[in-house]
C-alpha cells in the first residue's frame, strides 16, 4: 500500500498539476478527472466533493455511501481505497497537510470535529442550498491559493477552511434528523443489539459490551453511533449503555439471591469495585444500600 509523506508525490502519482503550497493541495475534479483504482495513505487532511456516477470509494472498511452530491472527510493515515470511479459532475479535493496547521487554532480544534473519525459508509449529503454555501467557500480558498502568497494568505485560507468544517458539522445534524426516516431510529437499533449481547452468555464470556462491538454490528463506526444518538437522545452510546447495565443491575440485586459480585461478573465486568462505582455515580447509592433502601432494611 502507497504511503504519501508529501503532497507533491501524491500530486505526481495522481497525475494533477503541481500544488502550489507544500503543504496544501487543491485538486479540482472535473468528469475527466483521473482517478484511477489505487490504495493509499497519507499524513494529511482530505476534505472532498464528488459526485460519482459509478465506482467504489473504500473509507476503512466499508463502502462510502456517495449517493447525491456528497461530501466526505478523511483523516491522517486512514486507508482510502478507490476503485473503477467515474464523476457525473464537477468536484473537488482538499489536501491539507497535517504540518500546515502547525501553530495555528485549528491545529486542535479539528479534533472537535468527529466526522473525521466516523470511518464509515455515510457520507455527508448537501441540499442544493449547502452545496452552493459549501462551493462559495471552496472559490474563496482557491481565490485565495492562487493569488500572490503574503503574510494574510494562510489565516485567511484557514479561517475558510474552518468555517467549511464548522458548516459541515451543522450539515451532519441536520442529515441526522432528515435520513432518519431512510434508516429507522438508531436508539430502536441500539437497544436490539445491546439487549440481544446482554440476554446472551457473551457478558460473561467477553465482558461488557464495546461501544465498538455494537457500532459494528449496525455497520457504522463508534463515533458516527454516538453523535447520532446523541442527537436522538441527548446521551452518547456508552451513557446508553451504563443506563442499560444499571437497570440490569437493580432488577437483579432486588429479584435474585446472587451477591455484588455475582452481579458484577454476570453484567461482563471485570471486578465488582468497577460496577460498584459504576452504580453508586448512577444511583447515588452502591449496590448494597439501594437493595436496603428497596427492601425496607435501611
């Protein structure tokens, strides 16, 4: 698998012209664009829009949904894998260098943005309206990357790029309540599958179940599973599932004779101090004196 350390490599293995800046490449993605199939990484950024008439984009694992106009993000050293592409329409590739950002705010606060992180088949989906906000950025950074380079130029193609990062997030939220009605409620789904591992032997043979284990079983990532759920619920996947052991737990101390321990083993965790702990920061009570207070031994 190809590595690309420089964005200059990347631009000569891809056939497009030189970039302009070292450390940040703009590719324009005509119908006619060479996209041949390959299988690579990289130490940058990658932030595109496409809109393909056929072929296979391979983010992680899984295929990337790229139905409709759609935008999609990419993290350092993620494995991309592209295969028989063609464009229906024009597009484009931002190819920011992690270097780039050195010493500047977004440096950090990229990280916030955790559809980098989503590593799925869910692409984000523009209405006409986003599209023409997320192209008018676009023309603002290419404006700007192809004029005579100052002092301004690299703050003011950063602030562009942040505020198409920041829109993209508000995009996300909104794909998240409109494509609900295209893949049925997350929370219904998540509780089948959390339900199903806990009914099972699985907690005591492989312990508590993963925000991971369950995300892969709905065939999206962790992060994609709790932002989502986070904007159905108010509650993040792993807060879903303390809430859910914690139900366990209480119906278990007040209707069977196991102990504190048996308890805790029989949920998946590894020692009876963590469920313990667990309990006490959802109940406000360790096990034993929500099971006095229950039974009227307090």
């Amino acid at each position: 698998m190809k590595h690309y350390k420089t964005l200059s490599e990347m631009h000569r293995d891809n056939g497009w012209p030189p970039p302009e800046n070292p450390l940040l490449g703009i590719v324009g993605c005509q119908s006619d664009c060479p996209l041949g199939d390959r299988e690579f990484t990289a130490d940058c950024y990658m932030i595109g829009f496409k809109k393909l008439k056929s072929g296979v984009i391979l983010y992680g694992r899984t295929s990337y949904d790229h139905s409709n106009g759609a935008m999609m993000f990419v993290k350092p050293r993620q494995i991309i894998e592209m295969k028989n592409l063609e464009l229906e329409e024009d597009g484009f590739m931002l190819l920011i260098h992690e270097d780039y950002l050195n010493g500047h705010e977004l440096h950090s606060s990229i990280q916030k943005y955790g559809y980098f992180e989503y590593e799925v088949n869910e692409a984000l989906h523009l209405s006409p309206t986003e599209e023409e906000t997320v192209l008018s950025l676009y023309e603002k950074i290419k404006r700007e990357y192809y004029n005579n380079t100052d002092e301004y130029s690299r703050e003011i193609i950063l602030s562009h790029i942040d505020s198409m990062l920041t829109y993209a997030q508000r995009f996300f939220k909104r794909q998240f309540i409109n494509r609900t009605n295209l893949s049925g409620k997350t929370i219904t789904k998540f509780n089948d599958a959390l339900k199903k591992y806990m009914d099972s032997d699985l907690p005591k043979e492989q312990g508590l179940p993963s925000v991971n284990l369950l995300a892969k079983g709905l065939n999206i990532s962790s992060r994609y599973l709790s932002d989502l759920l986070k904007q159905e619920t108010g509650k993040t996947a792993i807060e879903h599932i303390h809430i859910h052991l914690v139900t366990m737990a209480k119906n278990m101390l007040l209707a069977s004779g196991n102990n504190v321990s048996e308890i805790a083993y029989l949920l998946g965790f590894e020692n009876s101090s963590y469920f313990t702990r667990l309990f006490k920061k959802q109940v406000g009570l360790n096990p034993l004196e929500f099971k006095k207070s229950k039974m009227g031994l307090a």
